[in-house]
C-alpha cells in the first residue's frame, strides 16, 4: 500500500473505477474541505489527492485490470486467490 499517489497514478485508478469511490468522504480532512473541493473539475480534484492523501479511501488494492477501493475481504479473496 502506497502513502502517496502521483496524479498520473490516480489517473489510471479512475479509468478503472470512478473518482467518486477512491475520495475519503467520511474523512476529517474531506469533512473540513467539502465546500472547496466539490467545486472542483475532476482533473483539479485529483491534484489536491496527490497532495493530500488523506483524501484518498483506503485500502487500494489493484491487481491486474481490477482496483477495490476500502475494506472488502470477499472482494480481495476474489482478486488475489
């Protein structure tokens, strides 16, 4: 598991999954910065990701051409089985 991502590495994560499922919302940072970062264009969100990762959901597990974003252990005995 990473602690940052590029912007390009987010990148290829939202060509697979939405940029919506890999964005923290339960997190206090999101939480303080909502107004500000839901007036964003997705290419403006995913640099303030790469400068702030406790925006990014965690666990990011990618193998292959599949991403699970979170906690999901049916879905990572799935994946890595």
């Amino acid at each position: 598991m990473k602690d940052t991502y590029s912007v390009e590495e987010l990148k290829e994560i939202t060509n697979k999954i939405p940029l919506d499922e890999i964005l923290n919302k339960k997190g206090v940072v999101y939480k303080e910065r909502r107004s500000e970062l839901e007036g964003l264009t997705p290419d403006q969100l995913l640099e303030e990701l790469s400068k702030d990762p406790k925006l990014i959901r965690r666990p990011i597990v990618i193998k292959d051409n599949q991403v699970i974003v979170g906690y999901d252990e049916k879905a990572y005995e799935r994946i890595l089985t």
